[in-house]
C-alpha cells in the first residue's frame, strides 16, 4: 500500500545545512528543532547509503515524510543502450532504498530530447518507464514513481509530458517543479491564475488522487532564454511562492514539498510559515 500523507508537508531537499558533517540522526533532530516535516534523500552521484543510515530512517521516521531524488546521470532517451540500462538500474535502486526506509515518493529527472522529435522521445519514455513499472511490480515496490518537470527546453519534461505519461501508469504521477516550469518558460507560471491552471490540469486529468498525493519542488530561480541556470534563495529570485502556496491551499493539495533553494531549511520555514498563514 502506497503511503497517503494527511496534509501538505514541507521538507529540505537533503539533510539541512546545519547538519554540517553530521548523519541523518542529526539532520532528523534539527528537522524537528525547525519543526519542518522531513527531507528528500538526495541521491547525486548514485544510489549510496548504508543498511545503517536505511536502518535508523526506517526506524525514526514515523513524524517525517521520506522522498528520495534519484542521480542526475539519468537519461533514458540516451543515443547509447548501455546508457538507457544505466538509468533504469539507478530508477529502480532509488525506489529499492525508498520502499526499504517507508519513503513516500521518488522523483528523477527523466530524459533529454538529444534533438529528436518530442512524439519520439515521448515514446522512449514510455517504453523504458514500463520497464521501471514491471520490475517495480515483481520485486513488490510500492512507491510513487515521479518524472519530475524539468527546468530548460533541452530537457524531456514539461508537464504536459509529465501529466500525460502519468495518465499510462498506476504507479506514476508527477512531481512538480514549479521553479522549473516558471524558467523553462522564460518567467511565465509565475501567477495566481497560471499555477491554478497546472494544478487544474493535474486533477481534471489525473483526478483528485494525483492532488491529494502530490510531490513537488519549490526554491528561488536564475534562468535565462535557455531555461535554468541555478536556484536561488527565494527572496533573490522573481519566483512567486506566495501565489505558489495560495493555489497548494486553495486546492487543498496534500502530499510534499521539497524546497531546493540554496539555504534550503531557511526558505523550508518560510514557505511553510507562510501557507499557514494563509
């Protein structure tokens, strides 16, 4: 059974930077110090942790929601099979450590276009995510699977893409970024209306489940014509939280949101003090 989160709850992507050199039983005790809500495992370089660090987040995390991003070398529309296989493999051991710590979700990036027709690479995607699904399946790994909307143009993943690939799978829905949506458009997705849109178009054609498990992303943003070029803290970018969050409330979204900024506990407590201000 999939894990159902009762309210939206705000986590750190990583271990807060006050954990320094420190493990995950510092980082657990400063998240409650902050009286944030859990953190985002974040799986860079590959899918790296020890039966020590599964073990006590398995055990400590009964007030702490658990999601995991997977490495950044995933590209399952790559010219090279080996490549493909690669990413399948760090999808599918991201969501082995997800389901043995009781995490919520994982989320990765999922393809770059490499030049080709979007129809095309729609359909790679397609093809390699049942892959993810059917060996999800045997091996009994019940978590979100969560291609996440990407932040430039070069990058599989706007969220039509993502919607509409979460449409072909159960265990699939989307994770959404919306710093990436805002630079991947060049400022737009940066009002009231135009994030209501996206969460409209989640629930009309996902259903109300696909907003009442919901993963997304928020932080500052730089981005250029090209799309993103790094997150920020939130007071130094244009990114619009508070309409952000006015539309998460309205739309009684529940689930997680990730902040990714820079001082990424900082702006966690702001944006979490902010929608309940709300």
């Amino acid at each position: 059974m999939k894990k159902i989160l009762d309210k939206l709850n705000f986590l750190t992507a990583g271990m807060p930077l006050a954990t320094g050199k420190g493990s995950y039983p510092e980082a657990f005790g400063i998240l409650k110090d902050l009286n944030l809500d859990g953190m985002e495992m974040e799986f860079v370089h590959g899918v790296r942790i020890t039966d020590k660090s599964k073990d006590f987040i398995k055990s400590n995390s009964e007030n702490l929601v658990i999601t995991a991003h997977g490495p950044f070398y995933i590209n399952l529309n790559s010219k090279e099979e080996e490549k493909i296989d690669a990413s399948v493999g760090r999808i599918i051991d991201t969501a082995r450590v997800a389901e043995d710590v009781g995490a919520y979700s994982i989320t990765y990036h999922a393809a770059f276009y490499m030049g080709k027709d979007k129809e095309i690479v729609y359909n790679q995607v397609k093809n390699q995510t049942q892959r993810i699904v059917d060996i999800l399946e045997k091996e009994k790994i019940n978590v979100w699977i969560r291609p996440e909307t990407t932040g430039k143009a070069t990058q599989w993943g706007d969220f039509e893409e993502i919607i509409r690939l979460s449409k072909e799978f159960e265990q699939v829905l989307p994770c959404i970024d919306f710093s990436h949506i805002h630079a991947r458009t060049g400022g737009q997705y940066n009002t009231y209306d135009e994030i209501a849109y996206v969460l409209e178009r989640i629930g009309k054609e996902l259903g109300v489940q696909a907003l009442e498990n919901f993963h997304g992303h928020l932080a500052g943003i730089e981005y250029t014509d090209k799309g993103e070029r790094q997150h920020l803290i939130l007071e130094e970018s244009d990114m619009n939280y508070q309409a952000v969050l006015k539309a998460l409330k309205d739309f009684n979204v529940k689930g997680a949101l990730v902040c990714e900024s820079p001082n990424i506990e900082d702006d966690a407590q702001i944006l979490k003090e902010y929608y309940y201000s709300l």
